[in-house]
C-alpha cells in the first residue's frame, strides 16, 4: 500500500476524472454560499448550482461533490464541472472547499463534509431540497471522504445523525488503510500519526472497516490498470458491502488508469443514473433519512 499512496500525493489528482463541462468561474445561475457557520475554524465555500425548471413534488434531489486532490491538494473548483452534470441531472449541486492538510488533519475534512450536508438540510425550504434525497460524490481523495462519510453508523465516534446521506457515488475510491500503509509518512500526515500496532485512527480512518448493513447504496468506478490507487481498494470495498447486504454496483474500466478521462464517460453516466434511480421515493432510501435512528 505504500507504493499507492505515495503515487496518490504524486499525481496530485487535481483532476481524477476529467469531464467535458467547463469548470471555470461560476456563471449565471450559480452562485457561490459559504456553508460552515461563524464559529467553524474556517470558513468554507461551495458553488451552489441549482436545476433549470420547476422542482419535482417534493423537492429536488441533492448531492455534495468533493474534488481529488490527496488531502493535501485541490478546491472546488476541480469538481465543478461534475455538479453542473449533476445540475443538468436534476440535482442541486453543491461543490465544496474543505480544509486540507497540513493546515488541518483527519477528521477535519469529514466533519466539513457532515457540515456540507447539514446546510443543505438546513437551507431545505429555501432551496426546494428534498432533505431524505442527498448523495455524495466523490473523486480520489473526495471519494474516500464521500464513502467514509457515508458509512458512519451509531455508535462511530464520528457519527451524525444529521449528516446521514442516500446515496453514494465514488471514481478511484481509496478505502482500506488497516495495513498502516506501510509506514507511509504522507498518510500519516493526513491521519496526524505514525502508524503501529494498535493504531485505531488507521482503522477509523478506512471506509471498509465500517461496511455495516445500514449503509446507504454505493456505486464505484475504477480503472483497473489504476497504479495510483490499485482496483483492490474497490473490489474488496465490494465484498465487503455486499457480505454487509449493502447496494452496491462497481464498474471496473478496462485499461484505465486513475485519470479515466474520456473512458470515464460512460461510467459516470451510469452513476448519474444510479443516483437518479436510488434517490426516488422509496423505502430505502428514507431509512437512511436524518430521523432515522
């Protein structure tokens, strides 16, 4: 695991997966909103891309979208172009800044998440969002945070009830750090220590080790010639889920790499339409709702 994760901080990942949308500065219709509160450690903003037309009965559906970047690296500015495809999906989208390392360490950037997700719930009305229909999507370093996130159950230190997503879709996903990754000293950055023997924060850390039954569906897309984050990491967050009973569905592309670019495509296509699918009404999905225990 060393390998891969140096070759993560190397690649930079500033864009995991490259889309044809344009992701420059916000245009007419999106605006950018600043979504943690006044007392946050820092303040943080999401460009904010709502749908064209009237909402659906009951409001629309909604995703937070987190760019790549190791932990380390990257803004918003990186997944924009993935929330106007999610916008023009019927989402409202918002892609967001979250705190990075060395100015802040694990589990800075999942409580940013958490906080993405509460002000959508909290701006509901406002915004016409339905509150039981919001997904996370994630690239690289996003992805890891958007499955982290999304897996959290009572009883995990990090846990919000109010932060309880639907759905979520992953490209590239790193997902197991049980190993200590070797001794890798940028992981160790990220988490704020050195791995040993009986290191919890490594386990925590790791989005398998909290595959649990009442995880919400996961899509993932992975190159399987990735040598930045082996396809392991996805096929055995796979297993896990599915001996969990989670939804799940992984798209493996063939010959990619951990850039997909065009090859990409059609994978993200299909996660645009799971979400679609898992965010209609439905048992399912209201069981991951914030009132849900």
């Amino acid at each position: 695991m060393s390998r891969w994760l140096t070759l993560l901080l190397t690649a930079g990942l500033s864009a995991t997966i490259a889309t044809t949308v344009s992701a420059d500065a916000p245009t007419a219709g999106e605006r950018v909103v600043v979504y943690t509160p006044a007392n946050w450690p820092a303040a943080l903003s999401g460009d904010l891309i709502v749908p064209n037309g009237a909402p659906p009965a009951g409001g629309w559906p909604a995703a937070v979208v987190l760019h790549g970047g190791a932990w380390h690296k990257g803004d918003r500015g990186h997944s924009r172009g993935m929330a106007r495809r999610l916008a023009d999906a019927g989402f409202v989208a918002l892609a967001i800044d979250y705190r990075l390392v060395p100015d802040a360490i694990y589990p800075a950037q999942v409580l940013d998440v958490q906080q993405a997700i509460r002000w959508l719930r909290d701006n509901a009305a406002t915004l016409v969002i339905n509150p039981a229909r919001i997904a996370l999507w994630g690239s690289s370093a996003g992805a890891h945070l958007a499955a982290l996130t999304a897996s959290l159950s009572p009883g995990d230190r990090l846990f919000d009830p109010q932060a309880r997503v639907q759905a979520v879709v992953g490209g590239g996903t790193p997902t197991d750090f049980r190993d200590g990754g070797g001794g890798n000293r940028s992981l160790a950055s990220f988490l704020g220590e050195r791995w040993h023997a009986g290191s919890t924060v490594f386990i925590e850390a790791s989005p398998i080790a909290h595959a649990t039954a009442d995880d919400p569906p996961v899509f993932l897309f992975h190159g399987d010639a990735d040598r930045t984050v082996p396809v392991s990491q996805a096929t055995a967050y796979r297993d896990a889920l599915t001996a969990a009973g989670v939804a799940n569905v992984l798209v493996q592309i063939a010959g990619g790499g951990h850039k997909l670019g065009p090859d990409g495509k059609p994978a993200i296509e299909q996660g645009i339409a799971f979400l679609q699918q898992r965010l209609a009404s439905s048992p399912a999905a209201e069981s991951r709702s914030p009132t849900a225990p």
